[in-house]
C-alpha cells in the first residue's frame, strides 16, 4: 500500500498522511489523525515502520538553541530551563549559535538528525522557522522563544520588547530626561528591533516631546565613536538594550570622565543580577526569565507527552527595577528651595500620651529620619519637582543619617552643612494609639540656621519659582529669606510651627500661609471662628491662607473668596507630617500650572493618604495612584453634578 492508498482510504489528502507520518500535525483534528495511523499500522506501512523506528529510538532529550550564552538573560534562562526539565526527568541540551543564522540553521540540521523529542529555540532567521515547520526536519514538538512570526506552526512565549521599551523611556523622560540615546543589539532580530525603536517614540509622543532619530543606535564595531560623539554633544540619558551594551556604555563614559547619574543617567531594558554589581547598580525593566524558562518547558512536556498545545503567542508582563543609576534632571522651571528643620524622630506609640506627672508604657518605639523642612523636601521630589535644601546638621551619627537620606532621594543639599557646635536637630513624639500625637522638640543645628547662614547660600535661590520656609528655624532667618525672594521674584510659602509669633514683615506679601487650626488659634487666641482667622491673615497683605481643620478638611481664602473643602477618607494611623506632605504636593501642583481648586484636593489627598501609615518619611503617594484617586473621586463627582445641573 502506498501512501495515496492510505489517503484514499481515510478519506483525507496525501498532504494530510504525509504530516501525520511525520508529526507535523498540529492542525489535524484527534479523529482523523486516529484514523490514519490505524489504517497505516493495519497495513503494515513500511515508511510506518521505518518512522516507528525512529519513534521508538528517540528518547525524552530536550533541545534549547540560544543566541548566546555570553549574554546573561540567556544563561539565566537556559540555567532555570535546565532545572525545571530536571524536575520532570527530562534531559535538556543547551546549544548556542552565537548570533550567528548560518549557525542557528547548521545546529538545527544536525539536531533533526539527532531525533531530539523535543526543541526549545530562540529563533533568529526566518528561514530557520520555516525549516522547522517543513517536513524536512524530524523534529515533532517545537517551542519558540521571542518569536513574533512562529506562531502559525508553534507555541509561541516571548518577552515583551514594546513594553519594555516603552516604560523605560517613558521612566526617563518623567525624570526630565529629554536627550535619550536609544543603544539596541544588532543581534536582535529586525522585527523585535523596530518595535522597540516604535514604542520608544510613542513614549516622546505620549508627552508631546520630539525626539531626535540620530539618537537611535545600532551597536556594531563603531558604537564607541558615535556614542562617544553623542555623549560630547550633551545627551541626558542611555537606554541600553542588553546588559553587555550598558557594560560598553560605562566604559566609554568613564574613559571621557563623565559619572552615572550625576551626568548622564543609564537604564537597560535587560534586567539581570550582573546589573547590581555595577556602581552605580543600573536601573532596569525586568522581564521574568524564570517565568519564560518554566512555561517554556512546561509547553514542550505537555507537547511531547502528547497533548494539545495552542499555537498562540504568550507575552510576559514587564515591569522596572528602580535602582541607583537614574537621577532626575535639574529643571530650573521646576525648582523649589526649602528651608527648615532637619531632624530625627524618635517615635514612642502609647494607649494616650501622658499627662503632666503620668508615665505611661510605650507599645513600640521608632526612630525616624526626617525633620519639617527634610519631610517637605523629600515630598517636593516625590511629587515630581526639584527640591534645594537649606538646612545644618550635627557632625554626629544623626547628621551623617539625615544627609545620606537626603541625597538618596535626590535632594539638592548644597545649602546643607554640619554645625561644630550643636548636634543634629531631635524630635521626640508621643503617638496615641488613635494616630493624635505630641512632640517635645530640641533644635540643636537648626539653631544655627542664622539670617547670616541664609546670606551666605543665597545663590541657592537663583532661578527658584517658589521657596517653602518651615518655621523649625529662627523668625529672623524667616525674614531674611522673605527679603531675598522678593528681590529675587520668588514665591514664599510659609509653614509655622505651633507657638511661634509671625511678624509683619514675614506676612506682608507672602504669597501662601499653610497652617493647621492648632496653630491658627496660638496666634489668634482671640479669634474662634476659622473663617475669620483667614481674613485676619489676609488683611495682614498674604495673599493665599489655607487652614488645615485634620478629619474636617481644610478652609481656603483670599481677599477675594473663602471656600471650604472636605477631607479625603484614610483612616488615621499617625498624623504627624500631614501638613508636611499636604505643603509639599501643593507646592508642586501649584508649580506645574494647575488652579487652586485642584491643587488644594489633590494634596488634601495626598496628605489623608500619609496619615493612614506610620511615620511621613516613607509615605508619599505614588503619584500615578494620587492621580487616579483624584480622577476617581473629584471628576466624577463633577461629572455627576453637572448632570444633575443639566437635568
């Protein structure tokens, strides 16, 4: 019987007969293929026999082709591979055709010949998956890895390069990154690249920035001339495809004396463990080649045991690994100076704080890096502005603390120095277990934050739109600073502590006084009513007064309008440093154009969201989460009223 006897008597076509034969029959229902092999091994087909034979001497030996184990994702994957096979007693076999198609296509050859059972591979040349989907090639269960063609013949898993690139970019350019260099592999298969360098474009075009297609580079044997070139012409940022591109990229800016990221900030959309050894540890987007390794051969098992595989293509999620190497550009248009208290918080959380001659039991102690002024400036970076700090500290374990901190969050602390006299600034705070708190305060190297010391950084004012001046520092100095913003047209908004008295010189032309009504009433004794507080304020030349009312929300006035606003619902864990972060997110908000009304409810937000955690330091909203509560809240109520409006 010939093989067109087979198909005239299983009612299919030969082709059909022919890819059974040869289990290419991803596409054949179970029925008709049952039907075929019955009537071959019936007949007792001899090219049957023959297949059978070598059916029966293949075994359950896996086959991972890789473009290059010199290149860590792949060695990673290919090690996790490795393991997961074991666990299932399969043996895997890793082979490398480093970068090369003419290899890929010469191991492929020679593994059909071999009969593996099984075929794991990261494709590179079209042609290659086409062999593999011939009848040519004995191989009966394919799996491919970062293929976005193969999919009409195989399961396809795949990281996801659009992806990557996308919130790599988009990361720096959030960070004020505009000169982007875009460094990809030319062993990257041209599909994958020119989705890449589309994603990357669409991250420029999200925030409405051009960007310069000269800045998109292709390694090869010239990379270190047009990086270098491209370095001396004033780019902010790298983008590295892979770990080894980062590796030529800090030689080159380390040969031209330029460092990672005080010049140029560095991100890879590779992750891999050799990226934590560089100093800096580079920043990247990781895509989980474990989780690639496990499916992949979770595929190829259920393939060769026999089960149906869909022929879909499966993309891991992203996501980015913030470490050290990214640094947020200077932008003077977003520059806000802050001076105040720097200080350490020793936190002791008890049933009630005690009264006068009561000791009470502490539940928990915590010491806290913060201070006023530090809180506020680490809020002023975390809401998405440049933060300059005027500040001093004590030469001691607290000072070095706090400064660490400081530059960790990336605040400018040019203004900042240690005193010889005073040690670092300490706040010692009592925590009801009801989130209400008290604080006994000592100054120490706040003290010594004289109208002199404010003299002698005034050109940390230079191109500031705003300056947040925190009262954890002399009344006196408080008006020094008050003078040089107004020579140097720049907006003071104003923090008081609680029992401190506010000159008229400080008041007079103060653009915004933040208050909280504790502290309203120790200024104003005589004066109940909040509403009337502001008015006073006002009548005094500020120009904005915002009192802060804690669970009842806040009361906004000028000269003009007095407006009440309701708080946001966070349940209330440690309400100290709310105004801090309520200053700072407003002062932000202000700066990047938005009205009042929105700046007061988004920080208002910000702020309730602070108190529902322990501490301030810590808990800045993400501000993409402050955003869509914002969204989520406000603008559908303003939806809603309009409606309600209209009908």
């Amino acid at each position: 019987m010939t093989i067109k006897d087979i198909a005239v008597a299983a009612g299919v076509s030969v082709s059909t007969v022919s890819k059974i034969i040869n289990q290419k029959d991803s596409g054949i229902s179970e029925d008709t293929r049952r039907r075929v092999l019955k009537i071959i091994e019936e007949s007792n087909y001899i090219p049957y026999a023959g297949v059978r034979g070598k059916l029966l001497a293949k075994n359950n030996l896996i086959a991972l082709v890789v473009p290059s184990l010199a290149d860590p994702f792949y060695s990673l994957f290919a090690e996790y591979a490795q393991y997961y096979a074991h666990l299932e007693g399969y043996p895997l076999i890793i082979h490398s055709y480093a970068g090369n198609s003419e290899n890929e296509a010469f191991i492929l050859s020679q593994l059909s010949e071999s009969y593996f059972s099984g075929l794991l591979s990261f494709p590179r040349a079209e042609k290659n998956i086409d062999f593999l989907s011939s009848d040519a090639c004995n191989i009966a269960n394919v799996v491919l890895l970062d293929s976005l063609s193969g999919s009409k013949h195989f399961p396809v898993f795949t990281r996801d390069f659009s992806a990557a690139a996308e919130l790599g970019t988009a990361y720096l350019l959030k960070h004020e990154h505009r000169r982007i260099a875009f460094v990809l592999s030319s062993d990257t298969h041209p599909m994958i690249r020119n989705k890449m360098i589309a994603s990357y474009k669409a991250a420029f075009a999200a925030v409405g920035l051009s960007f310069d297609e000269q800045l998109i580079i292709l390694s090869s044997e010239s990379l270190d001339y047009i990086l270098s070139g491209f370095i001396d012409s004033g780019i902010d940022a790298i983008i590295c495809q892979t770990s080894s591109l980062v590796t030529s990229a800090l030689r080159i800016l380390n040969r031209k004396l330029y460092k990672v990221p005080d010049d140029v900030s560095v991100l890879c959309l590779e992750d891999s463990p050799v990226l934590e050894q560089f100093y800096p540890s580079i920043t990247a987007v990781r895509s989980d080649y474990e989780e690639l390794a496990r499916l992949a051969v979770d595929s190829i098992i259920l393939k060769m045991s026999g089960s149906r595989v869909p022929l879909t293509t499966t993309s891991l999620p992203v996501s980015l690994i913030r470490r050290s190497s990214v640094l947020r550009r200077s932008n003077t248009e977003q520059k806000i100076v802050v001076a105040g208290a720097l200080s350490m918080y020793v936190t002791v959380t008890s049933e009630h704080v005690p009264k006068l001659g009561e000791i009470t039991f502490a539940s928990s102690q915590r010491n806290l890096l913060g201070g006023k002024g530090a809180n506020i400036a680490v809020g002023v970076n975390s809401f998405g502005a440049d933060a300059f700090m005027i500040g001093k500290l004590g030469n001691d374990v607290y000072g070095k603390q706090l400064l660490e901190w400081l530059v960790n969050h990336h605040v400018d602390v040019r203004g900042v120095t240690f005193s010889p006299d005073n040690p670092s600034g300490t706040a010692f705070i009592s925590i009801q277990e009801d989130g209400q708190a008290s604080a006994v305060v000592n100054p120490g190297a706040n003290a010594d934050v004289t109208p002199q010391y404010i003299e002698e950084n005034r050109d940390v004012f230079n191109d500031a739109r705003f300056c947040i001046v925190q009262l954890g520092i002399h009344l006196h100095s408080a008006e020094k600073i008050c003078r040089i913003c107004r020579e140097m047209n720049v907006k003071v908004l104003l923090k008081p502590s609680s029992g401190q008295f506010l000159s008229p010189e400080v008041l007079d032309r103060l653009f915004l006084l933040v208050m909280n009504q504790e502290e309203a009433a120790h200024i104003l004794p005589d004066i109940a009513d909040t509403a009337e507080q502001a008015k006073y304020f006002i009548s005094c030349g500020v120009e904005n007064v915002i009192i802060t009312l804690g669970e009842k929300g806040s009361v906004y006035a000028t000269d003009k309008e007095i407006k009440e606003y309701p708080p946001a619902d966070f349940p209330a864990v440690d309400t100290v440093g709310a105004g801090d972060v309520f200053i700072s997110c407003l002062a932000v908000q202000l700066l990047k154009g938005f009205d009042w009304d929105r700046a007061i409810r988004i920080a208002t937000i910000a702020a309730s969201y602070s108190v529902s955690q322990e501490g301030t330091s810590n808990n800045y909203i993400d501000p993409d989460l402050l955003e869509g509560l914002y969204k989520g809240k406000y603008l559908l109520q303003a939806i809603n009223n309009s409606n309600e409006t209209g009908s």
